[in-house]
C-alpha cells in the first residue's frame, strides 16, 4: 500500500464532484501510486523518505516491508547487499508490479493485521505511510511486534499527525498587508476518519490519531521508543511550488519517524 498523503502541504486538491460515501480500494489506485510516487516521481520518496529507511534500518539482516506498495523501499534496502527483504501487500496490482519489477526482495500478497510470517521472522521492520490508511491500530502493532525477534528493529514512517490533522493547511491570507501566511490546524485530539481528493478524482480513506496514540500503541506491543524523527521538507518538495518556499513550510515537518525495539 505505502500510501498517499494529504496533498502538497496546503489543502488537499478539489475537482468539485461528490465525495464518495466509500474510498475506493488500492487496487483501483494502484496505477496511479505507481506513476506519482515511484521510480523517481516523487522528491519525497527520493531525496527523504527512501534514505531515512537505509539509515534506521542499516546493519539488520532480514527485513521486511509492511504495505511495500509496489516495492520501492524494498528494492533499495535489498540493493544496499547483505540483507534479506520480504515485501508484503494486500494489493494484488501493487504485488504484482512489485514482483515484476524485481531487484532482489520476495513478495507476499497479505495485510498489516495477518502477517504470514512465523514469530521472531526477522530483526528488522518498516511500515511507511500505511497507519494513515489502517483502521486497526493495535493488532498491526502486535503483528509486527510478533514477527520481530527480540531486540529487532522497528521503523514506522506516518504523515505526521498534527500536520495532516482533517480540516488543516497552509494558508495564504490575502487581506492583510502584507499577506500571512500560517497553518489552520483542525481538531487534532479527535480521532476521525475522512476521505480525501488527494488528486484529481483520487479518493483516498485516511485515519487520523493523534501522536500519542501511536506511541502508547508502540508500548503496549512491546515496542520501546528509541528515537523520533521530525525532517523539514525536502528540496525537491519546496520546489514544486512558489508557496512552498515560505520559511514556515521549510520549517514544518510533513513527516513523522518513529523508530522503536523488540523488547
């Protein structure tokens, strides 16, 4: 899955139709995942995102890559040589691409909540902008707890969650003078779930928590926290668009890193 995020940093995108009463599934926005986000597309896969992976995860043996999307991820730690990666999705499209685009991982077709590996499969985990898009929280976080041996290496990567709380953006307000500009940030404490129009047409269902709730989610799976990751915005995504240069977007994490062990 390895999904999306709600849009550039101001409010998501509108098209004006009607917001469907159910997102579409994954396996509808496989292709369009795979053009907007993968083999370079993306400035925040590329210049962040991938390289934030190799570094949490270097020195672990057997990895594997919950929500691997098409496998992106996957191929460059298994590229980085010594080490074992097993990519694992609940998107047939996403599987498949990933499977023929090859470059060293083993690919399975399975969610976050039923891994099919046995305990203790591996010493390192990854799940990128997937907790975002998963509605049970707490069983995800025991699975990959379960697969982990102890003293394995987790690395969990989300849109950060005060950022990306419904109902908030980059605003540019034009009647003062000089214009301001500031982030409206909506009801962060209040869990919700929303679909969003990440792009023209594309619907995606995400599911907002607030930070606390994925830490005390680590430490009940038997996850201890060790260090948390807050990048600025890389170069290529304050390129993309004037507005983006403002020192407050420069300043303001999109991302969120969460990097936790096996007890």
């Amino acid at each position: 899955m390895t999904g999306a995020s709600r849009g550039g940093g101001t409010d998501a995108p509108s098209s004006g139709d009607e917001v469907p009463a159910r997102a579409p599934s994954w396996e509808e926005h496989a292709e369009w995942w795979q053009q907007e986000f993968t083999e370079g597309a993306d400035a925040e896969y590329v210049e962040q995102i991938v390289p934030l992976a190799l570094e949490h995860l270097a020195g672990c043996r057997r990895i594997v890559d919950i929500g691997t999307g098409e496998g992106q991820i996957a191929r460059a730690l298994a590229g980085a040589g010594g080490v074992e990666v097993v990519g694992a999705d609940p998107t047939a499209a996403q599987v498949a691409e990933a499977a023929r685009r090859g470059g060293g991982p083993l690919y399975v077709r399975a969610g976050c909540t039923a891994l099919p590996f046995a305990d203790a499969s591996f010493d390192g985990a990854l799940v990128c902008l997937v907790f975002e898009h998963v509605d049970d929280l707490d069983t995800s976080l025991a699975e990959v707890a379960r697969v982990l041996e102890p003293g394995g290496r987790f690395v969990c990567m989300l849109n950060h969650p005060l950022i990306q709380t419904p109902e908030s953006g980059l605003v540019v307000d034009h009647v003062l003078e000089p214009p301001e500009t500031y982030w409206r940030v909506g009801p962060y404490l209040r869990e919700a779930v929303t679909i969003d129009e990440v792009a023209k047409g594309v619907f995606v269902r995400f599911v907002h928590r607030p930070l606390s709730r994925y830490v005390n989610g680590l430490i009940a799976a038997g996850l201890d926290l060790e260090a948390m990751v807050e990048p600025s915005p890389p170069p290529g995504f304050l390129a993309r668009a004037p507005e983006y240069e403002h020192e407050l977007v420069a300043t303001t994490p999109r991302l969120l890193l969460l990097r936790a062990r096996r007890r």
